[in-house]
C-alpha cells in the first residue's frame, strides 16, 4: 500500500487521502476545502491527479467536507463506484444536488451585483464549481456497503465499516489488501450525542488515519448543552430580539430541534416562533425519519411514545425562498436555524446580513468554524465582517455552544483508539489545524508510546 494525502492535511476541511494498492487507486473522502474565497475556489477546482485514474472512492460520511467535490470528481472523469453507507448515499443525495443549486444561486447573486459597480462591470461571470445536473450525475455511482459487512472493493482490498456516532450514517473504516490493516477514522463522534448511536470501536489494525480537529481541547460534556440554550435564549427573548442560528443541516440541526422540543415539553423556554429555513435541512431531516436503525436508544423512545423528535406545534419548517425573506419582517423574537453551519454559503447569510447589525439579535454558534470563514471571523470577535462582499457591522451579540460538537476531543480520540494500540505501527492525524494536530500527536507518544505523525499535502507513506 501507498497513502498520499491530498486534503485536510495541516487543515481541517477538504478531507481527501489517496490510496494505492498493487497499481489501483482509491481516494478516502473527496470533500470541499473551505476558507478563504479565493483559495478555497482554486483549490476545489483542480486535483491533484488525473479524475479518471481513480479507481474507486471510499465515503466516511455525507459532510460536504468529506464528500462535496464528488460531483466535480465525476465532472472531471472519474467513472468508479463510490462506497459508503446507506444513509450517507440518501444524505449526500439530498446535499451535493444543495451545494450545487447554492453553488448557482450565489453565482448568479455575485454577477448581479457585480454589474451595479462600476470598477466590476467587466469582470469575467463568476462560475458556479458545479451544479444540480453534476450532482445529480454522480450520485448513479454511490453503491451501498452496510455496516459490519467486509465488502471487496478491488482485487486485492477489502472494506469494512464501523458506527463513527458523528452524523447520520457516520463511518470509521478498516481497508486490507491482506497483508496490511489500515483504519480510517472518518470524523470520531462523541459519546453521549443525540439521536444517533456512539463511536464503535475498530479492531486491532497496523495503521491508523485518525482526525484531529480538537486534538489539544477538552469539550464541556453535551449534558450542558441544554441549560446553555434555554439561558441564550431566555436573554435574547427578553431583549425583544432574534436568535439567529447557523447551523450544519445535518446532525447539529436535528439536534437542535430535539433540544428545542425538549425545552418546550418541560416548559423552559418561552413560547417564541421557532423555523428551520433550509431546504436542505428539512430534506435531511426527511433522511433521518427515513433511517431510525441509527437511533439511540433516547431518541427511539419518541418514535416508541408516537412522537416526532424533529417536530413540534410551534416550530415551522421553511422551503420556499419567499417565506424565506419573510422572517426578516417579522415582529416580535423568534428563533432561526439556517444553513451554512460555518456561515459560508445559503440562507444564513441573508438572515446575518438583516440582523447583526441589531444588538438586541443573538448569533448563537454551534459548530467548527474552519479557518478564514465567515463563522470563524464572528466566534473571533470581528467588529466588522463582509457578507456577499458588502461590509455590515456586528452590533448582534455573538454565543458559543461548543457542548454540541460531533467531534470528539483530545481524551476522547485517544479513548477510542486505545483498542487499536497494541497493534499499531504509526498513526497519522488528518482534518486538524497544525496546532490541534501536534498537541495529539505529543498525547498519542506520551499514553501509548507511539509514532503520530501530523500530515501534511502531497506527504506519501509506504506501508
């Protein structure tokens, strides 16, 4: 086996790893960079190999970070199948054709106001990475692997998954040519999330891929997190303001919504409108009704009650675009959970433009924020922020629930790989920025004695 990283090596977003076995080649995730315009536009457009050599891609989950340039991929020439679970294939169908229509949309929202500047009106057109017609292309090569079923995936690899607990239909990965064990982490959950299962944990292997997005942090335990959402909103209502939430349409709104639907049932919060506004999410959660073999055992107990833990009397679930524009003539606080999650991209983005300007409004961050996004410039406390290259000012008060995360921390990455250690050769951290990355590897040297070593882009490894 040959591994080259190729994204998500020294950065968090853009996972995609580069396998060889006995002359074929598979990729590992073929996700979006995202982070600055500019570059994030370069770097998702070109590959660093020719499409058509791919033999066949391995999926760990539906996060377009993981899985957003597959469209492109096929785009380019790519014709393999592409292996992941059955809830990753109905999320990613849900979400690639979304990242393609925002993909449209945002182009043809640049172009038009690009023309009313006089120093842009000749400007080549902005042009969307790909569409809804290119996503929905290459979803015909999505092929379904199950859980806990070794699958032949080439001559001479075999591929089995294992329950990652970090979305809907999450993945860790064991790959063998029959002489090498190499796992792949995917993004590592947390115990004790909402509504789907914990992290597994994988076998002895010889090789680990492991992620490492909170690799020097401790997270506060996901019991907090439903006292800091009733407080945040409680003090945002009696402002008379707007709780404005961005949110990833799949796992952090789901989660979300049930938390929202357990604070009404036990009467902690006042009785505000509350709307998901992303017709992404409300597909996605459509995903999740769809897929309650995921569920934990809390969440199934709604579904045993009758109930719908993604739905209650006084939340409204938006698709179309003119309610949309709607909520922001509205009176009176409400909530707003709107995707992008890292506030890059779709509806979120107007509902920021109309509302932190206002200081009575919340922006309530529930997720990563990769480097040079929009979210991160927010969490990072900018006074002034451009949305659609206008700069607004952030008068909004702007609160962190690092509670929810799905990404396990630092002692929770090194529990979950503690079965794996008697066997391990050397461990290699991906999706982490350099400083989370070293403080793991120093963590993984210090309990288990073992070789980590942070990756870098275009680094390759025999093993």
């Amino acid at each position: 086996m040959k591994l080259t990283f190729q994204g998500a090596a020294g950065g968090v977003t853009g996972s995609m790893h580069q396998l060889e076995v006995d002359g074929k080649q598979y990729l590992l995730d073929c996700g979006m960079f995202q982070g600055r315009r500019k570059e994030a536009e370069r770097r998702n457009r070109d590959f660093p190999f020719p499409a058509s050599s791919i033999d066949a891609v391995v999926l760990s989950h539906a996060h377009i970070d993981h899985s957003g340039r597959l469209p492109l991929l096929v785009k380019s020439g790519f014709h393999g199948p592409v292996y992941t679970t059955p809830a990753t294939i109905d999320l990613c169908d849900a979400m690639l054709r979304d990242t393609g229509h925002i993909a449209e949309s945002d182009a043809e929202f640049v172009n038009r106001k690009l023309h009313t500047l006089a120093d842009h009106r000749d400007d080549p057109p902005v042009e969307p990475l790909y569409t809804v017609e290119d996503a929905a292309e290459a979803m015909q090569y999505f092929r379904p692997v199950p859980l806990h079923k070794p699958t032949n995936i080439g001559e001479h690899l075999v591929m089995e998954s294992y329950e990652a607990g970090h979305i809907l239909g999450s993945s860790s990965i064991v790959l063998t040519d029959g002489k090498v064990r190499l796992a792949f982490s995917g993004d590592v959950g947390r115990p004790g999330l909402p509504i789907i299962r914990d992290p597994e944990p994988l076998p002895p292997v010889d090789y680990l891929i492991m992620e490492s997005t909170y690799g020097g942090r401790k997270h506060p335990q996901p019991t907090e997190a439903l006292g800091q959402l009733e407080d945040i909103l409680k003090r945002t209502v009696a402002r008379g303001g707007r709780l404005i939430v961005p949110a990833f349409a799949v796992g952090r709104t789901q989660q979300l919504v049930l938390m929202l639907h357990q604070l009404m049932n036990e009467k902690r919060i006042p009785p505000v409108p509350m709307f998901v506004d992303s017709p992404l999410a409300v597909n996605v959660t459509d995903v999740f009704r769809a897929h309650p073999e995921c569920f934990d055992k809390e969440t199934n107990e709604y579904l045993r009650k009758g109930e719908d833990p993604f739905g209650f009397n006084r939340l409204i679930y938006i698709r179309d675009v003119n309610e949309s524009k709607e909520l922001n003539t509205r009176k009176g606080p409400f909530i707003v959970i709107s995707a992008s999650g890292m506030c890059e991209a779709g509806r979120i983005l107007h509902h920021l433009r109309n509302n932190i300007g206002d200081s009575r409004n919340t922006v309530l961050l529930t997720g990563y924020q990769a480097e040079n996004t929009l979210g991160r410039k927010l969490r990072d406390g900018w006074k002034s922020v451009r949305i659609f290259g206008i700069p607004e000012q952030v008068e909004a008060e702007v609160a962190v629930l690092d509670a929810l995360s799905a990404h396990a921390d630092a002692e929770e990455l090194l529990d979950w790989m503690k079965p794996m250690t008697a066997s391990l050769k050397k461990v290699f951290l991906v999706h982490g920025e350099p400083e989370q990355s070293r403080a793991l590897a120093e963590a993984i040297h210090a309990r288990y004695g073992l070789d980590a070593i942070p990756a870098s882009a275009g680094r390759n490894f025999e093993l």
